[in-house]
C-alpha cells in the first residue's frame, strides 16, 4: 500500500473514533434516544438529507421514524420533533426544559452567547425580557406604532409610485419598509430610500440570508471546531456582520454623547440607562457588547422575516391573480379609497387576514425554527434526552399538516376559513414558533404584514411581466429561510 494512502487511511481512523468518544461524552452513552437512521462515521446522516432541501428530507424520515427521531450532522446530534403533538408537548408543556438556543458555531463565534437570538441562560431571560418591556413601551402593540408603521407606509407607497407602472425588482424597496419601523424603534430615525448607507445596510441583510439558507452552512455547522479554517461564503456572512456591527458601535457613541436620561428616545437611550443603574454590579448583563449584539438581533430580525414573507407574498399574489382580485374588492368595500387602513379593519376583513396567514403558512419561512437545546436531562415520551442535545422542532411538519390543511401544498386562504367565510384561527399556526422562545417581535410583524399588504394593495394592481402560468415560486434556498427566487412585477396605479 502507497505510504501516502495508508497514512490518509489512518488519520480518518482516528477521526471517526474521535468523533465517536465526543458522541458517547455528549451524552451518546447514556439514556435512550430518538431512533433515526443509522449515520456514517465522520458525517453522520449528512448523506440520507438533501442539504438542498432539508424539508423535504425531514418529512420523508419523519414519516419513516415517527414524531421524535434522532440525526447526526458531523459531530453534532439532533432530536427532530415531527408533527403539531410533538412540538406543542416539547416547546409548551415541556418549555423550560427546551428553552435554550441549540449551537449554531457560525453565530456562537460571532456572538459569544451574547444578546437574544443565540444567548442562554441568565443572560438570555435578562435581555429578552429588558428587551419586550422596552419595545412595549415605545408602542409595540399599541396604537403609537400603528401610527409609525402608517407613517412608513405611506412613504413607501411615494417610493412605489415612482416606479411609473415599469418592471421593477421589489426587493430593496419591500425590504426599506420594515427595516425603517425598527430602525425608528432603535434608533429613532427612518432613513431615506436613497440613503447609500441604507442601501448597503439592506444589501449586507439580503446577502447574510441567501448565504445562511445555503447547504454550504449546514455544512460548516456541522464541524464547529473546523468553521475557522474551512474556506466557503461564511467567512462572508463573519465580515458582513462585522460591518453591521461597526454601524451600531456608531450609533451607539452617537447616542452616548446625546442621552438625555430624563428623556430616552429610543431602544438604544434606554439600555445605556440600565447600564448606567447597574455599573456597579461587575456581572451584570447590561454592557456595550450586549447591546450592540441585542440591537443587531433586533435589527436583523425585524427587517428580513418580514420583508421576505412581504416580497414572497407578493410573488404569489402575481401567480393567482384571481386571489389579489378579491382582496381589493374586500379592501374597497371595508377601507375604500380616502383613508388609510388600520388595525381595526382586521377584524371587518375575513379575507384579506386568511390571505396574509396562508401566505405565512405556504411560504414556511423557518421551515426547521431556530435550533432549540435541552436544558438539563430530560425524560421526553418514551427517551432520555441529554442536557446539551440539539432540539429541531419541525415547524414545516404543523404547517403542513394535512389533517389541518386538507391539500398543504396548495396556496388555498380557504385554510383559514370557514363555511361562511368568517375568519378561522389554528392552533397549528406556528410560523414565529411557540412557547419561550416565540419570536419577540411576534405582534409588531402581524401588524407591519397587515398593514403593508392592505396599503399595497389599495394604491396599486400588481401585474406581472411574464404569463401566471409561467411563474414560479419555488424558493432558492430552503435552508435557515425560504428564500423566494428573484422576479420583477409592476405595481400599476389603481
């Protein structure tokens, strides 16, 4: 044998028993877990998933194996929950016990368990909770935000008309709109849509997103301790977060040489009050690294969820026109022409709010959530999971049920009527998540995707440059989010 090969022969024998004992000490050995398919040395079940589309893959084993099953990605073991029973039973009646956040090593590397996304722990019930009194108390929920997010939206609608009925690309417009509610929130300004900082910013957010939804970072999160020296987009994603993180450090020294302590203007003038309160308490969780990283968390999460499902939204719109018709004879009828739409035509509007949740539903933006973690030892059904393991609750798997959506894979707002065409709600709703870690801004999305929709449709026809029929709205990426594929349309004056 070539000295060379038995050499390379010998190092993957080493790797394969090291990545074994680091199974049996992360818990592999003890208990009993999940069944699942039976994963290679090295690279685990990498093989038996499509990384192209994990979705699709966790559905077909899910239906093998049942609603609790194991996987193993590299070194990195995972318990997938299947179906509305098994997530509702984990993530609600067993909510403590699965309420940390699962390693992403990508973002672990970034964030050092700072800030609300990818924080545990002390630090995770300390920051999110200073985070959901303070958002409430500069309106989200109440009527001062509705205002702001009407305010916005009308300046979109000025920023659409200036399309002139021509193709245009919406995603730097759609995703202008969102980013400006929180940016007022936070920083308490609203940039202008030529703004070339703003611009950069919205191109840094969309890049991050294709390039995380790829298959290429199921791999690099597979092998943590190799994310460093393996070349790929995430060294990418790394330096377009450092530029975003530069931005706040900015903001943030702006809003230290201005804060006027008896009048705090936004999010930002509020965390370095708590800060100052607990400056003599040397663990506190109230610091400058905190608060930039809990401001990019909040700043990347309320931009792109909301602007994706609002561009994918309206791709699918443009596919089944038959469907647009009749919300703008729902938006005429109850809103008219002459005045803005409000939270209060919600509840007039059985339609239009069916549309907006089928819309949510069909894209299945988070198909695998945010990865959730055992916080101690837990016994689960029938199997001891071990504190540490890496939980995915399926969210695809509720969304698509079939048994609550009869025919999931077609885009039908039906699903959320009933025989008289009242508005229905479901419980097998879940596309923020649910239990401790549903997404913070939960209430500010519902009502930014209500109202941008509503104010959309009022003011403009969409109209597509190419046949229905020939549309596709099969996302790109189905990795972290759907990514729906790029595509022009033009928004005609009404």
């Amino acid at each position: 044998m070539d000295p060379s090969v038995a050499i390379a022969l010998g190092l993957l024998l080493c790797m394969s028993c090291l990545l074994l004992i680091l199974s049996w000490r992360k818990g592999f050995g003890r208990g009993k877990l999940p069944p699942g398919p039976v994963p290679f040395p090295i690279i685990g079940n990498m093989l038996q998933v499509d990384l192209k589309n994990i979705p699709q893959s966790l559905c077909k084993l899910g239906k093998q194996y049942g609603p609790v099953f194991t996987l193993q990605f590299g070194a990195e073991r995972a318990v997938v929950l299947y179906g509305y029973a098994a997530v509702k039973e984990a993530l609600i009646d067993y909510g403590d016990k699965f309420a940390d956040r699962g390693p992403t090593p990508l973002y672990n590397l970034l964030d050092d368990g700072m800030g609300i996304v990818t924080s545990n722990g002390e630090t995770w019930k300390q920051i999110r909770r200073f985070s959901l009194m303070t958002l409430r108390n500069f309106g989200m929920g109440k009527r001062s935000i509705e205002e702001r997010v009407q305010e916005v939206a009308k300046n979109l609608m000025e920023e659409l008309k200036k399309t002139k009925g021509l193709p245009c690309d919406p995603t730097f417009i759609l995703g202008c709109a969102p980013c400006n509610v929180i940016c007022s929130i936070i920083f308490q300004k609203c940039f202008e849509y030529k703004d070339q900082k703003f611009l950069y910013l919205m191109k840094l957010l969309n890049e991050n997103v294709k390039i995380v939804s790829s298959p290429w970072m199921k791999v690099c999160n597979s092998f943590p301790s190799l994310v460093c020296y393996l070349p790929g987009s995430h060294h990418k994603v790394v330096k377009n977060i450092h530029l975003i993180h530069e931005f706040i450090l900015e903001e943030v020294k702006e809003h230290q040489r201005s804060l006027d302590p008896s009048n705090p203007r936004d999010f930002i003038d509020c965390f370095l009050m708590k800060m100052e309160q607990e400056k003599q308490q040397p663990q506190s969780e109230f610091n400058i690294d905190n608060l930039a990283r809990t401001v990019r968390d909040l700043f990347g999460a309320g931009t792109e969820t909301t602007s994706t499902t609002l561009r994918y939204g309206l791709l699918l719109l443009l596919k089944y026109p038959e469907i647009e018709g009749k919300l703008h004879e729902e938006i005429d009828r109850v809103i008219g022409r002459d005045r803005s739409p409000c939270m209060e035509d919600r509840s007039k509007m059985p339609y239009t709010n069916a549309v907006i949740h089928e819309i949510q539903r069909y894209i299945d933006l988070i198909p695998t959530n945010v990865p959730h973690a055992a916080t101690e030892d837990v016994q689960f059904r029938k199997y001891l999971i071990p504190k540490g393991t890496t939980i995915i609750p399926f969210l695809s798997s509720v969304l698509y049920d079939d048994k609550e959506f009869p025919n999931p894979d077609q885009f039908d707002p039906g699903h959320f009527l009933d025989g008289s065409g009242n508005f229905k709600k479901s419980d097998y709703f879940m596309p923020f998540s649910t239990g401790k870690r549903i997404c913070a801004g939960e209430s500010l999305a519902r009502m930014e995707l209500f109202l941008f929709f509503t104010t959309i449709l009022q003011n403009f026809t969409l109209k597509s440059p190419i046949d229905s029929k020939d549309i596709d709205i099969t996302p790109i990426a189905s990795g972290l989010v759907k990514v729906p594929p790029s595509y022009e349309l033009c928004f005609l004056p009404s």
